[in-house]
C-alpha cells in the first residue's frame, strides 16, 4: 500500500504500517491491546464520516480501501463476532466456531490478508419458534462471512450514516427506539401542535416474502 491512495491526505510509511500491521506471523490474541485497535477503527470511521458528509467520494473510497486492508478494523471484527456476540458458540453450515485464541488469530490473519475474492457460504437455516404456533425463519453465516460482513460493515457504515435520514432510527449505530420516542414526544407536544396524528404500522412479514431474486 502506498500513499497514492490518499492524494488530499497523504499517509507515510509509517502510518500505514501502523494501519496494517507488520508482515508476519499470528499475534498473541491476549496481548493485543484492544483500546489502541478500537480507536483506530474510530478513527478511520470519523474520518470516512467527514469525507461523506463534504462530499469527497474519492476520499471516501480510499479510506474505505484502507479500512478494508486494516489490521486493527480485521481484529475488531473478529473480536465482535468470535468472542463478544452471543451468537459466537452458533456454527454455520461448516461447523466451525472461533473459540480458541489460537483460532481468532488465524481467522484475523486470514480476514486482512486474503489476496482473492471470497464467495460466501450458504446459511444455516434454523426455525425460532413464536407467539401463536408459528416459526421465525433464522439463516447462520459460517463465521469467515461473519468476519468479513463485520470488517465491511465499518468501511460502509459511516458513508452512508452521513447522508441517512436523520429522523430514521431503526438498525443504526448510537440510535434506538428512544429517540424516536423523543422525536415524537417533542414534535407533537403543547396545545398548539400541527402535527397530533402519529401512525404506527407494521409491514408483516415483510422481508420474508421479498423476491431476492
């Protein structure tokens, strides 16, 4: 990796080994400190916020191609979904879980530094049962797909968390149904309110009965 990739904001030799990592072996999954790692995938994410709220989609793909090429953004992900999600011990359609230390550094490893492109696996499908007798359709990644949706998810995420919508809440990072209950609760209050309709509806089933293909 070079500093082409940023002409507005060049990054030294340094700092994108700091960004990557060296080349090597597996990291010592016990020592690796977790504050450092974090608050350069914070960094990284501010710093594609910025460029997309300014409108530099330039920039904002060549931070998201380093983000991509992190060594910290690969072992947060892995983190995330091999060790702090309650789905960790829930294997995919291979079996496969990232219990050990051992075998985190080698997924992490293998997250960053995978030189070809990655066809996912299927899912796993399994049937949660709901209210009234019926069943919820669930699909399981294998835990490389988990990995690499979570290390994307935070070259994506900011882009558009810039440009979204800012009274929508739903499956958004820092947001939850309180602040849409705020929204609400000030938009409609006082007696001299124009708005005193609030519509609530809910699209059943929505997203299962969509054609995917």
């Amino acid at each position: 990796m070079t500093a082409v990739l940023e002409p507005k904001d060049k990054l030294d030799a340094a700092a994108v080994v700091a960004v990557n990592g060296p080349e090597g072996g597996l990291l010592d999954w016990d020592s690796i400190d977790w504050d450092t790692a974090e608050k350069e995938v914070r960094r990284l994410r501010q710093r594609i916020f910025t460029a997309s709220r300014d409108g530099d989609l330039s920039k904002v793909r060549n931070l998201q191609r380093l983000m991509l090429r992190c060594r910290s953004n690969a072992l947060v992900a892995v983190r995330r979904v091999a060790q702090q999600n309650t789905g960790r011990n829930t294997a995919g359609v291979d079996g496969a879980v990232a219990l050990w230390p051992e075998a985190r550094s080698e997924l992490a490893r293998w997250v960053q530094r995978r030189s070809s492109s990655w066809v996912p696996m299927p899912v796993r499908r399994v049937f949660i049962p709901k209210a009234g007798g019926k069943r919820r359709p669930l699909g399981i990644p294998v835990i490389a797909d988990r990995a690499l949706q979570a290390v994307a998810l935070n070259a994506l995420e900011p882009e558009w968390e810039a440009r979204f919508e800012p009274r929508s809440y739903g499956f958004r990072p820092g947001r939850g149904c309180h602040d849409a209950i705020e929204a609400i609760f000030s938009t409609g209050k006082g007696l001299r309110s124009k708005r005193v309709w609030v519509l609530d509806a809910d699209l059943a089933a929505a997203f299962d009965r969509i054609d995917h293909q």
